[in-house]
C-alpha cells in the first residue's frame, strides 16, 4: 500500500467520506446519494439524480486529468462496465500499466480536490469563481531581528478556468519578486502599498492541466525595515483559491520570539488568533518552525503567527 493513500483521511470533512461511499460497489447512484444529505447540499440540490448529474458533469469536465479519470471509473460514470469497484479499478490498472494500489491513490487525490472544487462553487458564492485548485502551496520564510527577509514559494496547480495562463500575485513595496520559475513575472499593477506582479506561464493553460511555477520575495539590500515596533506577526496565505496542502516553515535568525503558534480558516480580521496549549510550536535546533494544512478554501487565513512579547 502506497503511504499516500493517508491524504485523504488527514483532511477531516464528512463529506469526504460520502465520496469515497459512492464509489464502492456499483459506483455512484441516486439512491446511494439520497442517504447523504449533506453532500445534495453541496451539490445545490436536494433531488439525488439531478445531484447525481451535477457530479457526472463535474467529473467528465476533467478527464483529460488522470486522477479524475481514474475517479470517474471508479464511480462508474466512464469505463469498465464491471459491477464492482475492484473489478472496475483493476480493468482500468491494466490499461495505464499501473498497479491497482497506485490507481486508488489517484482516485484518493482527485476525491480531496474534487470536495475543494465544490467548496469553492458552493459554499460561497460571493467569491469569484476560481482559476486554479492548489493543489500543494510550499512556503519557506526566513525572519531576522523580528524583520521579514524572504519567502520562498512553490506553487503546484490545477486549471479550473477555460484557459489561464498567468497568475497575479501582490507584494509590500518594500519587497521585490524574484527568481521565477516555470513563468516569468512583471509588474502588472501598482497599489497604494506596492505592486502586484503577473507571472505569465510559457504557455497557455487549459481546463484540467496542472502546472508548477516558484519565487522568491525579497526584502533588497539597502531597504530599511519598517520604524514601528512589531509585537505580533506571522507567516500566512489568503486562501480565495481552494487548496489541497499548505506546507509552511519559518526560520528564526536573532531575536526569538516569546511564543509562537499556528492558525487555520481564520477570517482575515481575526488572523491570527491566540496560541493555546493545542496550537503552539517549537523551534527545532535550526530555530525553524513547522505547519501543514489541508482542505483550505472559502477566503480564509492559514499559518504561523508569533508574538515578541509577552
């Protein structure tokens, strides 16, 4: 068994395992649905076969995807026409060449970004409609004498727009964008507090694709710190976009923070909370600092925060 066959269960969600219900036996079918009524709400309707279609159209959209593909067999909307779940992952195993247990792993993953994509269709529809599902955020951020220095990200994603091939990321004015991968950047925009930059993809994108693409954001030589006093502050991701995975470390170098915790799906006027004994981290011997999250969406906040005084 493959050790990524946990990436469905750490992310904790009830309808996740609705999910995984309807893929057993015969695959996905009204009846299974009409016992799951908090899956027809997400869904937008409380009659299972039209919450049924919405689900097949919604799965189909991205068969150029192989996880989704690897789905959509597994629910029985495409492919073998076995009665079984088995059966039907073997047959479609043997097609790709693969191992049964690599194919759940592919169903696994297509079932947690499925759950996000209709998050974020759903949930709330007063955010716009998203371009990509992130499907992993790495963000590494160094932090000297209470100071920001860098942060370095790499972003892996998928296509939920027709077409996209950039992505706009907004930065203090204080800092610079750079050493772009998978893209190159430009300024795109100039805001009251700095800039925001496009990072144009090498090529245009299309529904169901995935791409890859990093930078760094770096405070220049030569550019004071700001003069206030900072008490409070942290490390953390607006998430308008849904994502699978947030992984996060901060690196401490100087002055140490007095206490130093993490927070998840916190509304931007609260971020970043209290530490309590449950969500407090220790600096490892690098003065290093680390949190993974999974299952974000609905334009809130996720990260670590630390406080210089007590």
């Amino acid at each position: 068994m493959s050790p990524r066959r946990a990436g469905v269960a750490d992310w904790t969600d009830s309808r996740l395992n609705d999910l995984e219900y309807l893929r057993k036996g015969a695959g996905a079918a009204p009846h299974k649905l009409a016992q799951r009524p908090a899956l027809l709400r997400l869904l937008g309707s409380l009659d299972p076969v039209v919450a049924l279609d919405r689900l097949r159209s919604t799965v189909n959209g991205l068969l150029a995807n192989r996880d989704f593909a690897a789905l959509a067999n597994a629910f029985g909307f495409s492919g073998s026409p076995h009665s079984l779940l088995k059966d039907r992952r073997a047959g479609f195993a043997s097609s790709h060449r693969k191992s049964p247990d690599t194919i759940r792993d592919w169903e696994d993953r297509a079932i947690g970004e499925l759950l996000l994509l209709l998050l974020s269709q759903q949930e709330l529809p007063d955010l716009p409609r998203p371009s990509y599902l992130i499907e992993e955020l790495t963000i590494s951020y160094l932090i000297r004498d209470r100071h920001f220095v860098q942060a370095i990200h790499q972003r892996d994603v998928l296509v939920l727009a027709k077409e996209a091939n950039h992505f706009r990321y907004g930065v203090d004015e204080t800092v610079a964008l750079e050493d772009v991968s998978g893209g190159h950047s430009s300024v795109d925009e100039r805001t009251a507090n700095g800039f925001i930059y496009r990072i144009t993809f090498p090529r245009m994108m299309f529904y169901g694709e995935r791409h890859s693409f990093g930078f760094t954001e770096r405070r220049p030589p030569g550019v004071p710190s700001p003069h206030h006093e900072i008490t409070i502050d942290w490390a953390s991701q607006i998430f308008s976009m849904p994502a699978r995975r947030f992984r996060v470390d901060v690196t401490f170098q100087g002055e140490m923070p007095r206490a130093i915790w993490r927070f998840q799906q916190l509304p931007p006027a609260v971020r970043p909370g209290k530490p309590t004994k449950a969500n407090t981290l220790t600096r490892d011997s690098n003065n290093r600092v680390h949190a993974e999250f999974e299952g974000l969406h609905g334009g809130f906040c996720s990260g670590i925060a630390w406080r210089w005084v007590i």
